[in-house]
C-alpha cells in the first residue's frame, strides 16, 4: 500500500502576497523616522549645553578677572605710591564717558597677568580696565576741600572696573563694577 502525498496547499497560504513583510518594513520605516528624530534633538540640546558651559565658563573667568583688578586697586593703595591714571598703561585709564567697551582693542590692553595657573587667576584672554572716576562726597557727609580744591574727608574714592573674558564659540563676557576705597590711589 503506498500513500501519496500529494502537495497541496491549504488556502490559507495561498491568499498570502506578503502582506506581513510589507506592514513590518512601513513599521520599521516609523520607527528609523522617529529615531533621526530624537537623535537631531539630542544633538541640538547637546550644542545648546555646550553652549551654556561656555558662557559660565566666560562669567566665571571674568569675575576672577574682576577679583584681580580689585586687588590690584588694593596693592596700589597699600604701596602708597601715586599711580597715573592719565597714562592709561597697563590698564588704568581716566575717567573718560566715551570708552566704548565693545569697540576697544582689548588685545591691545598690557592687563592680562598670562595663563590661567598665575597666582591671580586672570587668563590670557581676559583683560581688565580700571576707571579711577575721583573723590566722591559721602552722602550726608560735610564736604571739605583743601587749598586746591580736592575733597578730603568725608569722601571716597571711587573706581569702574571693566573686564572682558573671552571663550569658546566666541562666547564673550563683559563685567562692570564699581570699587570704593577710603584711600586715594
């Protein structure tokens, strides 16, 4: 007795064009979509904290530059020494209205104290201007003046420092502060 088997096929599988292939490779086509998608997302939010970091970065390095004109303020005080401020070397400037910060040659400006492993922290892309804008009455103070004409007693010494920090992807920062001291430079 032999059997013959013959090789049909069920109805099932001959309806089938491959429908299933299709359905999963449009699947897979959303699925590729959505993940280009999120990946440019994370790419642009990954520039905008490197971003971010640069300008900390930049603030932080210029209050430290900030810090270093203020004591530089300080030691000229301690020295005694009469420093020119007519000069305008070395960082010290007049008072004058029409410094344009954002127009000045900073590069050109003898401030900066090197790397930033010097003792003062300030970079050699950071520089600092000290303003001494003069003596200043104390506000409910009585003003004396001597016999030229200069305030003494009841007055203090005011100075505007000015600092810039450059950093990466030109990322700049700049600082204003306003230093008084009881003593004249």
């Amino acid at each position: 007795m032999s059997i013959m088997l013959s090789k049909v096929r069920p109805a099932v599988y001959r309806r089938q064009r491959g429908a299933a292939l299709i359905i999963s490779l449009i699947i897979l086509l959303a699925m590729t979509l959505i993940g280009v998608s999120s990946m440019e997302s994370a790419i642009m939010e990954l520039r905008m904290a490197g971003t971010m970091q640069q300008q900390v970065v930049a603030m932080n390095r210029a209050e430290a530059t900030l810090l270093a004109a203020e004591d530089r303020i300080n030691t000229i005080i301690a020295d005694g020494g009469i420093h020119n401020f007519e000069a305008a070397d070395d960082g010290f400037y007049p008072a004058v209205n029409g410094l344009d910060l954002e127009q000045a040659n900073w590069d050109a400006i003898d401030s900066e104290a090197g790397p930033v492993s010097t003792a003062n922290n300030v970079d050699d892309d950071d520089a600092y201007v000290i303003e001494y804008l003069g003596a200043k009455p104390i506000p409910g103070e009585s003003i004396v003046e001597d016999n030229d004409g200069n305030i003494v007693g009841g007055a203090v010494h005011t100075f505007r420092n000015t600092t810039r920090s450059a950093s990466g992807r030109d990322v700049v920062r700049i600082v204003q502060s306003i230093y008084v001291t009881l003593d004249a430079p």
